[in-house]
C-alpha cells in the first residue's frame, strides 16, 4: 500500500524551517503497513496543491496533506482539495458549533475568520482536532483515501493517532512494518559495513540502512510482516550482528547511551561527578536527560578556566605546568578531583582543544583526554576527534560517556568474578 | 524564476532522516533570484525518479537533484534523468581517470564499481565534486537548467558553490533576495503578532513571517530586489519592529544570543561564572559554544544535588531548609557563591524544576528561578516555563542568557550615567 505525504505552506520553502510532521507520520504508517513513497512540500497556492493532489490520485493508495487549514487567506488547503476532486464545499453548522464552543471555554469569542474552518468537502468526514480550532477531513475517492491533517505538530500528531490510525488498520489487512535499531559507538561507518555486510546481505527480507551521526552508528533493521508472521529474520539478524560488533554495540533496545549509563550507574549504586573543561556541560547535560537522573548523579565541575582546576578540582600547578592543561596526566588529576570534591564513586573528565584555535603541531584542534577515577584508581583515554568546534564537543561527549559504559562494564565483570 | 529541488533517496524517505541540502540551497537560490515552489523527496526507483523529472520540466525553470549519485546499485539518478530526457549515457574517459586519480592520491585503488560515476548524460557539463567522488552534472534541456548534485551534505555544499552558483548568476539578470531576521525573547508569538503587525502589513513588498522555538520568536523578513534596487523598505522595517519591541529584540544582524553576551562580556572587561542545577550545563554548552569565550568565561558549578550548592557554593543549609533548592533566596546565594568561588565579576545561577516528577502544587514543574550577582549586588528572576523536561531546560537556557542580557545592558547605562 503506497502512501504519500504532501506538506502545505509556503514557509516550508524557506531556508528557515522544514517539514518534521512527516516523520512522526512515516513511522505510524510504516507500523500500519503504509510505504511512503513520496513527500512533498508545496506553497500556498490553491492551483499547485489541486494539481498535486491530482498527480497524487493516479499513484497513491493514501495522501496525507498537512497544513492549510487555519482561518486566514493563505490557508487554501480545503478549496484546492476541493476543487480537484470537483467536490463542492459547503458549510457546516454542527462543526461551527464545535468551534465556537472551542472558544468559549477559553473565555473568548469566536472572530468571524474562523467561520471557514468550519467548510467541509462534500462527502468528507471532519476528523475532531483536540488541540486546536482547525478540523481535519478524511475522504474516499475511489481507490484513494485522503487525509486533512492541521499542521502544527501537537495538533496533527494528536488528530493523527485518534482518527488516521483506526481507519488505517481496516486498509492494510494486517500488513505491517517491524523494526529494530543496533546503535554503535567507536567504530566507522565502513568498520561497520564491512564487518557486517555479509551478515546482513543473507537476510534479503530485511532491508537495512546505516546511519551515522556524531561518533555514532546506526543500523536501521526493517522487515514487512504478512498477519500472523513473527519477526524471527529480523530478531535473528539483531544478534548476529551484536555478536559480530561486541561491546562496540551499546543498544538493540532503543535505549540511548545516556539511558544506559544511568541505569548501570544505578543498578551498581554508584554515584558519578563530571570535571568537563572543552565540553563545557555537553556530557552533564546529556547525563541529566534522563529523568530521575538525580538519583546517580551528583554534578560536577564546569573547569573551563586552568585556575577553576586548580581551586575547584585540586589539579596541581606543577602538573599544568609541565604537561599542559590536555593530557592525560592532568585529565586524570581532574576525574580524582572532582571525585573527591564531590565524594562520588566515579569521577569522570574531559580536557580538550575543541578548536579554532588553540591547537599546534604537538596537541592539533580536536585532541581530547577522557579520566576516570573509581575505587579501584584511574584511567584516561586519549583520541583526535575531527570536525568543527561543535562537531568535536558533541562527539567529545558521545566517546566520554561511551567510555563510562565501558568502566561499569568492567567494573560490572569484575565484580562477578569470584 | 522558479526552482524546484528533488531529493532522491529511500533513506529519506523512513522515520529516521530528513532531508536538509535544501535549506541550505534555499538560502543560495533566493539569494541567486530564485523562488523554490516544490519540494519533493523520492525514493531509488528510476521509475519514479524520471516520471518526477518529466512533470518538473513543464514548470520549473531549475530542478536540482540531490542524491543518487553513488556507485552502487541503488544510485539510479544518472540513468533515470537520462532516460527522461532520451539521452543517452556515455563513459567520459577524462573522468573516469580523476576518480581513479582521487582514488590514487589516498593510497587506494579505485573499485571496479566506481567505473559508473564516470558516467555522463550527452550534452552535460561535469561538475568537480572537491570532496568526494561523485562529479555531478550541469545540463540544459530548452528553457530548463536541471544541476545533478551528491547526496552527502559537504559535498553537495562545496560543488553547490563552486559550479552551481556562478552558473545561476548568469541566469537571474540581477534580481535577488534580501534577507533579515529580528530575534525575540520575553515575548510571546501573538504579543509580537498583535504589537508589529499593523506595522508590517504597510509594507507589503517585505514578506513577513514570524517563527517561534524554544522561547525565542524570530521574524524573517524578506524582500526582492531587482538589478541596482537597494533594501531600503526592508532596513526600514527592520528598524521601526526593533523600534515598536524596544529591549525584548537582541539581535537583527544574525547575532546568536550567546555571542552577544559574549560580545558584551567582552566589551564591558568581565568574566562570568554559572551554577547551574536544573540545567545542568545547558547555559555553560551555550556560552562556550563561541570560539574564544574563554576570554571571559571561567566555568562553574553543576550543583545538581544540594550537598553541592553547599559544598562548593556555600549555599547555608539553612537556606535550602527554609526555602528548598528551587526558591529566590537559593538562587541569589547559588550567584554569589559561585562567584566567589571562582573568583569572577558575575556570577549566574539557575535552579528550577524541570520534571516529569518533583513538582507540587506550590511549586509546579516548570518553576524556574534565575539568580545574577555582581559588584553592586545580587537578583533574581522566577518563571513558570511550559513543556516537557527537554523544553523547559533549553528554554530555561534562553531565559538565563536573556537576563544576564539586560543585566549587562542595565550595567553598561549605569556606567553611562555621570
């Protein structure tokens, strides 16, 4: 069943903002059975949608159509849907009832502008917005079912899941799209295509896709399920190539790195303090995402400055001095720092050039240190990161806190050995 | 002139990835005298690809095509725009020998598979790709000019200014877009609405649109020129908005929020320290995102548990007791602590609720307290921020920057005063 997306408005062809409705739709339509064929974003101009939407007739079995259905001029959506299907539009008295008590609870008086909202295409059902005064419509036309969705996203997301989804499930006959994500840290795109290519080149029903962004790696697993089918291509293609990644791979779940720090963190009753000199708060910010985060992690020590090293971390002078605020020596100085200043379990730093300028032949612009300190001492790491200044300080804080998974693996295993 | 941009690729068309090469060359268009009407994302399907290019041609007088460029099987642009156009693909042996030369220069040797970017469409220029392998192409098909460009975002930019923009310069006579943004933050959408739009709606040469994310509104302002016109109605408009919204507008040059206090920091011979609990590094991520704000920014306190604002920002116990964490006289005392603590002019200090749990009836999710401290003594700020925990940290972020804002601008007129 192909699908296709078409997103109204004219601010969506500026340089300034882009169509985001149509991934949260994807993923409904994907799990409903819907592949999405085609999106498209068109301005407002009621001759351009009604002859995409006629275009849209001959090849799609569902379109979606976000946007356009507000009450001003430039809101042309309901008259060009209209005008294509060659469907009059009448008015509504129940609906402009609806609206105008929208209002009134609010304590305000329904502007005469809004009158056109209230317009419904003959033979179309208003789908109720429960966030907003702008109904949506859905309509048969033939073979072709169409959706009217409003455009701003708590509107449409809302009218999406109570009123498109149930009449999708009756479309599809139970087809429907599964999905699994591994998530890597610490390895290329092309380490991990090549060592899992061959893996997943044998299972043809799954369709795979790598992504990578900021240090991570994604692999996007998917396969279209008939009614009744299991996933077991797709579960068992997960762990064949979990088990080809090892510890590189932090997550087959949808759990993010972050999520699963903290619940190591918490599972182990350990406590953590950050020192972040080059990341300034990127790592701790992260770390703090996570609801209830407050229950592992104390704080910690934002050391952008060499003196805030020295008087809040304990770093000695002699150390900046001889080895310079990034190295390893210093870095691991400010883990055992901040550890103590805080009385955590684990003390976790970061100390870097993130460029532009700064660097040198000997320490080049994206050289970080990562220190950790435990009860068992401590530890550092050292990489070159490339990018810019903001591309070295988020993926700075993707390698710190996939270090720190590592650290609770190990201390983890070392606590179970006897 | 119209300019319509295709996407190819069926990654982009899952809930995972969006395609953003088109802001960016929305940007240089509109600069370049071009209007971009449609914009649509197709998948690998040359089918699809060359039927999108068939119905292209009729309206638009540019077609740029991202994507589909690639060496291997699923990169059908080539062969699918060809055939659109009946024209056939012929190798071109001159750049067949700079991929394998680029292939060369890195110690490799060219695949076997990269033969087929070698590929060109008769009657088309090849456009150098600077940081990849894939040329792209420059073809004229009677009154339409369609550029075939890579996928990969730093390819596509650097072939997108280096061949395609001379090329658009030639074919606009002059004509192009001028640009403004006028920043906000303080004020609500509809209170910039209701206060501007008498005042925009005369001008109606400039289009207007108003934008809001994450506490800041921004209204771009946009205007055509043609060939030796100057921006006059557009500087003018600028100039009476920033009039009507006095201090609540911080920038209408482009100017971030974070580079100007950091401008005025500067100015002003000032260094800054935060203490951040809710937050929890977002204002420090923020602040240290401008290169060089190590001139001025020395670091902080992540205080997100109270043993921390005691312990390094001597926030009395009594305080937080009497009070709790989230309260105007914690705020104050986490300013000054910081500051002196880190031996700063200002010290900024944010403490507040950011959920999903910990709010009560007095003290709801949300409730956000700003403190500021300098020589002549210490503020505060309280807010109640609506959304969910990632909104109400980057929006508390926004406010923070804001109120050191006026904090500094408040300082630098008491300086102005005899």
């Amino acid at each position: 069943m192909k699908a296709e997306i078409i997103a109204v408005g004219s601010e969506l062809l500026t340089p300034d903002k882009t169509d985001t409705n149509s991934l949260f739709m994807t993923a409904r339509l994907n799990e409903a059975g819907f592949e999405v064929h085609r999106k498209t974003v068109i301005g407002d101009s009621a001759e351009d949608i009604a002859e995409l939407v006629l275009e849209a007739l001959s090849r799609s079995a569902l379109i979606v159509i976000s946007g356009g259905l507000g009450p001003t001029e430039d809101d042309l959506t309901r008259q060009a849907v209209a005008c294509a299907l060659r469907r009059p539009l009448a008015d509504d008295a129940g609906l402009l009832e609806v609206i105008r008590r929208r209002f009134a609870s609010r304590g305000l008086v329904m502007p005469k502008i809004n009158e056109r909202q209230a317009q419904v295409i003959e033979g179309a059902e208003a789908l109720e917005n429960l966030r907003g005064t702008a109904p949506g419509m859905w309509i048969e036309e033939r073979n072709t079912r169409i959706a009217l969705l409003p455009g701003p996203p708590g509107e449409l997301q809302a009218m999406f899941l109570a009123s498109v989804v149930p009449r999708l499930s009756t479309l599809c006959s139970g087809r429907r799209m599964a999905h699994r994500s591994v998530h890597i840290v610490g390895l290329t795109e092309s380490d991990v295509d090549s060592r899992v290519a061959q893996i997943y080149m044998s299972y043809p029903g799954v369709r795979t896709t790598i992504l990578a962004s900021s240090a991570q790696i994604t692999l996007n697993l998917s396969q279209w399920l008939m009614p009744g089918e299991t996933a077991g291509e797709l579960e068992e293609l997960t762990a064949r190539i979990a088990e080809a990644l090892g510890d590189t791979v932090y997550s087959t779940s949808g759990e993010t790195l972050e999520e699963i720090v903290g619940r190591m963190l918490r599972e182990s009753g350990s406590s953590l303090a950050v020192a972040e000199s080059c990341t300034s708060g990127t790592v701790a910010m992260r770390i703090t995402r996570v609801p209830g985060s407050s229950d592992y992690f104390l704080g910690g020590v934002l050391c952008y400055a060499n003196e805030v090293k020295k008087s809040l971390c304990a770093v000695p002078a002699c150390l900046l001095e001889k080895h310079g605020a990034v190295s390893a020596e210093v870095a691991e100085a400010l883990a055992q720092g901040v550890r103590r200043a805080l009385n955590s379990s684990i003390g976790l730093s970061i100390t870097g050039i993130a460029g532009p300028g700064g660097g040198s032949a000997e320490k080049p612009v994206g050289l970080v240190y990562f220190g950790l300190a435990g009860a068992h001492g401590c530890a550092h790491e050292r990489r070159i990161i490339p990018g810019d200044r903001e591309s070295i300080r988020e993926r700075a804080s993707t390698y710190a806190l996939a270090y720190l998974r590592r650290f609770l693996l190990a201390e983890s295993r070392r606590n179970l050995t006897p």
